[in-house]
C-alpha cells in the first residue's frame, strides 16, 4: 500500500474511488463536492436525497460515475457530529473506508482529509486516517488455504495546501506506527506450538540484525547464574526452555534512558492451578506485552528518536508437570526477597519481577512495563481500556495523555496501603495473590512494586483487556489488537524531542 499527500481538486483525482466525509452538521456537501456533483451532473446530491443521507456516524453512500467523471465511485461516509468529532473518529473511518472499498474492489483511491478536519491539524487527521486505513486492513491470514488476494495498492490522503509538508511528515509516521503494530498482532495471533521463548529470542535477534540493535539472549544456566529464580520457577514445568531476552537502542545523541519491560508468556496454562479449558483458551496471548515490546523497537528502528531504550522479555511457557513449581513453594527473586506462592497462574508477576530486578540494576531514568497481568483488571475496567499504575504519578499522567491521543484507552488504579497489607505471606516476604480477591489488578501492581529500586520512576500498564479481543472493534480484527505499541513508541519520541 502506497500513500501520497495530494492538495488537488477532487473532480481532478484520477483514481477508482473518491473518498469523502460529511458532518451531521453540514446540511449542504462543501464546495469541492459540490464542483465534483457538477461534473456528475448532479448525482451525488440526487442520491444523497434519494438516501435522506445526513452525515450519522455509519450512514454512507456511493455513487458510481459511469465513465462521466475521472473516477469510478465517489463514497461519502456520516462523520457524525462535528463536536464530538476525535482523531480516533478519524481513524475509525479510515478503517471503515478500507472495509467498503475491499467490498467494492477499488484499489486505487483519495480520501477527504480536509472534509474531516475540525479542530486538529490536518497533519493529525492525515495520519489519523492513514493509521485507521493499515489498521483497519490488517487479516491475520497466514495458515487459511483460501485467501482473500484484493490489496489495496494505492492511496492518497487530501490535505489543504498549507498542510501537505506537515501531512506528508505525519503520514509517514503513522504508517510507521500502524505497520509495526500489525508486526505485534501478527506476533501475538501466532499459536503457542509455533511461537515459543526460543522463537520469540530469535524474532528479536533478527530485529537487532535488521535494525543494528544490541541484543543479548540469556539461555535457562545464565539466567540461573543471575539468580532469577522466581522467572525460572515459573518456567520449569514446560518441555520449551526459558529465554531472557535483553535488546538494546542506542543512538549517539541519546537524552534520557528507557528500560521497557513486556511480560512474555508465550502460552500460560495456568500450570498446577490449571485454567478451566473457556479460560485457556487466546492463553496464546499472554506474550502481547513483549510482543508490544518487539513492535516499539520496530517503530523506533525506523523512526530512530534521541533516546537510549532497553527491552527487555523474560519470556517462558507455563504448564502443568512433575517438574513445575507449586503451590506453597516459596523461592527467592533476584534482589533476594522471597515469594510465596499462592496461586501458579498468578505467574506473570513472577516473571516480571526478576525482569524488573534486572532492569533497575540498568539504572535507567524510567521503567515501564506492560502485561497481560489480571483477569481482574478486566473486571475493572472493561475490556477495552488499560489499567495504569506505578511510583511516579508524573509519569502515570504523562502517559495516560498520550494514550488519549492515540486512541489507546488507559486509566490509572490507585495503590493504597490496606491493599499493600494484603500482599503479606505467611511465610516469606511477599505472597504471589492477594488475600482478598478484589482489586487483583492492584495487588498485582504492588507485587511488582518490591522489585522496582524506588528511586526510578516505573509506569507498570495492564493490558489483559485490550491486547486481544475476541469480537473486534474499531479498526481491530478478532484477535491480537498490538496494543499498547503506538502510545509507548509516542511517548518515546515525545520524551526524546523535550
Ligand atoms: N494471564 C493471566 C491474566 C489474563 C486473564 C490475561 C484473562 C488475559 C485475559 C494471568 O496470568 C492470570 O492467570 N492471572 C490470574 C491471577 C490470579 C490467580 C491471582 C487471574 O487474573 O485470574
Ligand atoms: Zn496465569
Ligand atoms: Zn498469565
């Protein structure tokens, strides 16, 4: 798919199909569409009629030209009310724009940036929409013996002339972004008998050969010698052996340090406290954080901001057998707290926290983490929103902003010290549950808490809800949605351009 900024005339774009957008609000079509309803003598505003079309959110129209106009189609969609218009509008009608067109095998195209801008620049809306539009494409068809070949080969996004330098910029970066996304979904909906924590090592070795990354793989004996027992603990029960992934970014004029950490569970079972089979299954996608991991290196392999970045993925497969830690076990973290264990599926706090240990001992200016952690925390909040939690409400607040930018929907959960008393064992330092079951998304957060060195600021984000979805919504397909990969990989850029 190929993506060209166009300041031109609408009735002048030689393309198969003229994309436009109409606001609730707009009682006439603007001028543009107007000039281009001339050259078609009148059918556009005939079948608008004709359709008591008004510009509602999901109301659209097409109109063919029968050889009169220098394009095939003009397709109008509802833009709904201009006041609640959001750049996540934007990109949901980019992705609704992709559907129609595949349906209508049009594969050259324009689309109407101008008709969509209200309030933000239309260098935002450009990227708005070129991110719907990859989004919204994206099939995970790999392994189907039949599939769908329409490919959309071209498109070009309509700016006002002042805005084409910016929009080109921005459009770039949303390809960017949108792309390195759908290399987390395409990571995330890969099965558990193909991805496992050796794959997942060597996927991020061909990152680092490909981007010129540092990268270092630690095999289960290194991982010992460090002393990450609570990370081999879980591990031990599954017949694909560990691997502690650390990749690194380095540019030359780096102004901040960043250690990301994603929790890499490439198929959790739930080990001795096996899951009961309805909640096993998409078990395949508790690695989405290291695969978000993986896909903000990609973004930043390209976009190469001023900033160091660390990421780091202790990555393993929880299952049941005479070798798997149990219940009742009580083992050692690398910074020497102990851990009782209380439950074996509570396992990804396990994992992240000798990854946490590790990535302190890095002394870096920040640490976040994102993990398919708490089933609670879907609870919480609902299925399509993150929790966000951590020591620095700064940092909490910074990213929580750029989350809605993006679209990414997070919020924070707030620590509190009863449900600190609550992570209390009765045999060693800290239990792996909590002692009550609500707030689990928290006391999962505060688990991690004790393997953060407290003078660094740490951003953990709870993403068991929106890193997958079995329905799809939006611009996201049934399945992996590669969240939180555009949030983090703007945060960076932001941080890096302060
Ligand atoms: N991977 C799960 C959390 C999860 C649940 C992610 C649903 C996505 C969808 C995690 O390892 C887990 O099993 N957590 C337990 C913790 C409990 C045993 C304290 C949970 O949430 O039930
Ligand atoms: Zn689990
Ligand atoms: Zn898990």
């Amino acid at each position: 798919m190929e993506f060209k900024i166009t300041s031109g005339h609408l009735k002048n774009a030689r393309v198969k199909g003229v994309v436009s957008f109409l606001f609730k609000e707009q009682k006439k079509f603007p001028l543009e569409i107007q000039e281009l309803d001339e050259v078609l003598d009148g059918a556009v505003s005939q079948i608008k009629r004709e359709l008591k079309f008004d510009g509602s959110e999901g109301k659209f129209m097409v109109v063919p030209t029968f050889g009169k106009g220098k394009t095939d189609f003009v397709i109008i969609f509802g833009a709904g009310s201009k006041k609640d218009f959001n750049l996540d509008k934007a990109r949901r009608l980019g992705a609704l724009s992709v559907k129609k067109l595949k349906e209508l095998k049009i594969d050259r195209f324009l689309i109407d940036g101008e008709a969509l801008s209200v309030k933000d620049s239309q260098g935002d809306t450009a990227q708005a929409l070129t991110e719907g539009i990859i989004l919204g494409g994206y099939r995970f068809d790999k392994y189907l013996s039949k599939k769908d070949n329409f490919k959309i080969k071209e498109v070009q996004i309509r700016v006002s002339r002042r805005y084409k330098k910016l929009a080109e910029e921005q459009v770039k970066t949303g390809e960017i972004l949108a792309n390195a996304q759908n290399f987390t979904r395409d990571l995330v909906n890969e099965p558990g008998n193909v991805i496992t924590p050796q794959k997942l090592a060597e996927i991020a070795e061909e990152l680092a050969k490909q981007y010129g990354f540092e990268v270092k793989i630690y095999d289960e004996d290194e991982i010992e010698k460090m002393g990450m027992n609570a990370y081999l603990a879980v591990a031990k029960g599954s017949a694909n052996p560990p691997r502690f992934i650390h990749l690194t970014y380095r540019p030359k004029n780096a102004k901040r340090e960043v250690a990301l950490i994603g929790k890499g569970l490439t198929f959790d079972s739930g080990g001795l406290n096996i899951k009961p089979g309805d909640y096993m299954r998409w078990m395949k996608s508790d690695k989405a954080g290291a695969c978000a991991v993986l896909g903000v290196f990609k973004a930043i392999g390209e976009l190469k901001p001023d900033i160091t970045v660390h990421g780091i993925i202790a990555a393993a497969e929880n299952m049941p057998d005479g070798k798997s830690y149990r219940p009742d076990d009580i083992i050692k973290a690398k910074n020497g707290v102990s851990i009782e264990i209380g439950n074996t599926d509570a396992e990804g706090r396990l994992t992240l926290a000798d990854a946490l240990c590790y990535a302190s001992e890095l002394k870096p200016d920040m640490i976040i983490d994102m993990a398919t952690l708490t089933g609670a925390c879907i609870v919480a909040l609902g299925e399509y929103t993150a929790g966000v939690m951590g020591n620095s409400q700064k940092l909490i607040e910074e990213i929580i902003e750029v989350s809605q930018k993006t679209g990414e929907w997070m919020w924070q959960l707030p620590f509190n010290d009863m449900l600190r008393e609550h992570i209390k064992a009765p045999h060693a330092d800290v239990y792996n549950i909590g002692t009550t079951r609500y707030g689990g998304a928290i006391t999962a957060g505060l688990f991690l808490e004790k393997f953060v060195d407290k003078k660094i600021p740490w951003v953990h984000i709870d993403i068991a809800g929106p890193a997958h979805n079995t329905r799809g919504w939006y611009y996201h397909p049934k399945g992996a949605t590669g969240f939180p990969v555009r949030t983090i990989t703007t945060f960076l850029k932001k941080k890096s351009e302060e």
